[in-house]
C-alpha cells in the first residue's frame, strides 16, 4: 500500500524551478528594456512579465501532473528565483562591478 506518490511531485518542483528560474531571467531582460522606454510602458512591461509568469507557473504545473498548488510547489518558485539571484544574476552584477573598477 503506498500512501504517498512522490515521482509526480519531484517533477512538478522541477518543473516549477525551472519555470521560475526562466521567469527572473525573463525579468532581468524586461528590466533592460523598461530602463529605455518611457514611465507608461515600464507598466505594459511589468504587466507582459506577469502574464509570462502566470503562464509558465500554469504550464509547469499542467505538465507536472498535480494541477493544484501544494506546499512543494510554491517551494520550487522560491527555489527556482534563488538559484537564478544566486547563479547568473550574481555572476553577471559581479562582472559589471569588476568593469566598471577597472576604467
């Protein structure tokens, strides 16, 4: 008798880190863009990225299996933005800092 079925929500929090890790990404390349444009359509930008989000997080959980937001899942977003501030964004501000020391 098996209480808990564990594969699915194994790759639904994988799905979903990978869901938000691709959405600070995508973030990070709207915030380029909202820095160049005027006030009005920073907004349009910040209202693109969350329609972004929302369909990835909906994806990687209709691919995931479960359908529904559990514990683990709200886990693989927050998992997923820490790997991304802590991976690549770090790694990219670390060498715009060192740049700019060098000039």
């Amino acid at each position: 008798m098996i209480f808990f079925e564990t594969a699915g929500q194994a790759r639904c929090f994988l799905l979903l880190l990978g869901a938000c890790f691709l959405a600070a990404a995508l973030y990070d390349g709207f915030r380029l863009l909202r820095a160049r444009c005027v006030r009005w359509l920073g907004a349009v930008w910040d209202f693109l990225w969350c329609l972004c989000v929302g369909a990835c997080c909906a994806l990687a959980l209709g691919l995931g299996g479960e359908g529904t937001a559990r514990l683990y899942a709200l886990l693989g977003l927050c998992c997923g933005a820490a790997v991304y501030c802590l991976g690549p964004r770090a790694a990219w501000t670390a060498m715009k800092t060192w740049g700019r020391r060098k000039k």
